[in-house]
C-alpha cells in the first residue's frame, strides 16, 4: 500500500496573513502615536496593554466612555481611494460623545481589520486617527489591526473607535438643571459628519453624472467626505469659564433625536426654522432625495454638529467665547414644556 504524497506546507503567510506587513505598519505607526502624548500615558504603542494614570488634578474622577465606527461612508472612501481623513471622523464620533458629559478625552484606542493588509493605506487611515487624537488632546495609546482574509474583500476595511475621559464628578452634565426659557446654541457641524451615508449614497446614485462638481466651495468629493468636526478643545474651555446645563453631539437621528437625550423628561426644544445658515450640502441632499424636513433632521446634522444648552442670561458670552475660539455659533432656539414632539422645528 503506497504512503500518500508529500505535500508542500503551507506558511501564515500562504494562508493571506502576512506578519512582516503587520510589522511594517507598527512602525509607521509608533510616529504618529508618539504627537499625541500626553500627561497620564505610561507606556506607548506596542504592549499587551496600554496604561493610563488619571491625572492627578482630578479629585473625584469619573471615567466617561465612548465607542463608535465610521460607518458606510468607508464603502466611499474605498471607492473614491479618500482614506487620510476617515480616521478623524472615527476619533470624533467617540469623543464627541464623551465631551457631552462634561469630560475631557484622555485616550483613545482604535480597531482596524481587513481582509488583506495593504500598509501605506492602513497607515493613512491611522494617520488620520493620530491627527484626530492630537486635535482633541487625547492619546493614541494602542489598537489592533486584523488581517483576516475571506472576512472582507481585498481594498476593504473596517474601523471601530473606543476613547475613555474623566471629569469630576460635581461637574458632570447631566441635563438635571436645564429648566423651559434655556437658550439652545448651536455649533456649525463640518457638513455630514460621519452619520446618514446610506442616504448619502443612495443620492449619490441617483444623481449619477448629474452630481454637481463643488458645494460649498469645495471639490463635491471633499465636501461630502470632510471629517466630522472636533468640538473638544473649544467646549472644554467653554466649560471652564461658562456655566454650560447641557450638551448634545448630534449624530444619527439627527436633531430631533438627540437634544431630548439631554433633556429632563418633562422638557423639549422649539428650534427656530431659519436660524442658522442651510448649506449647498444639505439642499443638495434634500433634493436629490426628495425627502420632507422631518426626514432630513432625523437622518443628518443639518449643519448643526452639537449643541449647548444655557440660560438666557449666560448664553451671549458663552457665544462670544465660542466664536473666540473658532466655532461658527447661532442661536437656535429655545427650551419648553415638552408637547407632543420633544423638539418642534417652526
């Protein structure tokens, strides 16, 4: 009886995962991780696990967490080859929502799989990460990247986010304090964000050729794609001088669900139709899709990517300190004995 032929082996490699790649790209990353350093960071890139030492300011640290993806605007990113950018709209959707709690982002963790690693691309991605976590003054201090070939297809990725904050616990944001005649602010958003891209692309399929080639100033591409907005540093020296009752990161559910998520239950908002500025971007949008207004706030940002909410009295010099500090501000309307809709648009 014959033995069965011998048969070549078969390495990692030959199985779609290439270690020397996983390698290559650590190294390009330890750079960038090393610009957003910050006090608390113990060790650096590279450990089995990241170590943090809340900084010794804090008297009653509370510790505020947050994760989020990028969602299906990647599949444009993929497609239009736009990936040095997407990895500040997956820093942003974290510590945005970690901001509204009052909390200062500490650090930042990140996920990247794919099917087949490709490094100059990875390295675009978590340059853009690297450049999200600096403009927040938050720090890179691990992550993972996954190799997993038949998970997705080649050219392909996903990306997860996870950044952990502190704020003293007697300065926690919890909406208990706002009352009916608050001020509502609203923070110009960058444009779409990082939410409502499944509509977006369904637009983009729709209008086909007929797409226009700038909105707003800009090449189409780069305006549909640019970077969700960083509200942290700007908010965080707001709430250092300014008696700030609430805050909202308005992402998907747009306007009309997510003021009431800082609202006492009691409570809604009456938004003034017109107080801020509509974008070629978002008109654009609406048409193309052929959607009524309430769609339109419930799907996007509409220009506005967060909210604050004060009292009359105090909200003039909270706006005037924002605008100071780079934001574009308008004041958007007003809080109410919650009716029927918890946020009414008139």
């Amino acid at each position: 009886m014959s033995s069965p032929a011998a048969q070549a082996p078969i390495s990692y490699k030959d199985a779609g995962v290439d270690i020397d790649a996983g390698d290559a790209l650590v190294e390009r990353i330890k750079p960038l991780a090393r610009k957003t350093l910050r006090e608390g960071v113990i060790n650096g890139i590279g450990g089995f696990g990241a170590l943090f030492e809340v900084p010794k300011r804090y008297r009653e640290p509370v510790l505020v967490s947050g994760t989020d993806g990028v969602g299906t605007k990647l599949k444009l990113a993929f497609e239009w080859n736009m990936h040095d950018t997407v990895g500040i709209d997956l820093v942003a959707m974290s510590v945005n929502d970690v901001l509204v709690q009052g909390a200062e982002p500490l650090f930042f963790l990140d996920y990247f799989a794919c099917g087949k690693l490709h490094v100059d691309t990875a390295a675009a991605v978590v340059g853009g990460i690297a450049r999200g976590c600096e403009l927040s003054g938050c720090a890179l201090i691990g992550g993972e990247t996954a190799e997993m070939p038949g998970m997705y297809p080649d050219g392909e990725y996903d990306l997860a986010g996870f950044a952990v904050g502190a704020v003293e616990k007697s300065k926690i944001l919890d909406g208990t304090s706002v009352q009916a005649g608050d001020t509502v602010l609203g923070l110009a958003s960058s444009g779409v964000h990082s939410n409502g891209f499944s509509l977006v692309r369904k637009c983009l399929e729709r209008a086909g050729t007929k797409a226009p080639t700038h909105l707003d100033g800009k090449p189409f591409r780069q305006a549909i794609m640019e970077p969700t907005r960083l509200y942290v540093k700007s908010v965080l020296a707001l709430l250092a001088q300014h008696p700030i009752k609430a805050l909202a990161h308005i992402t998907g559910g747009g306007l009309l669900e997510n003021i009431p998520r800082v609202l006492p239950q009691h409570l809604g908002v009456h938004l003034r139709a017109g107080s801020w500025p509509r974008t070629e971007l978002f008109a654009w949008l609406q048409r193309t899709a052929g959607i009524d207004d309430v769609e339109m706030n419930r799907t996007f940002n509409n220009g506005i990517g967060m909210v604050a909410i004060l009292s009359p009295d105090a909200a003039p010099a909270a706006a005037a300190a924002l605008q100071a500090l780079g934001e574009t501000v308008y004041a958007i309307g007003t809080v109410v004995q919650r009716g029927a809709d918890a946020v009414s648009i008139a």
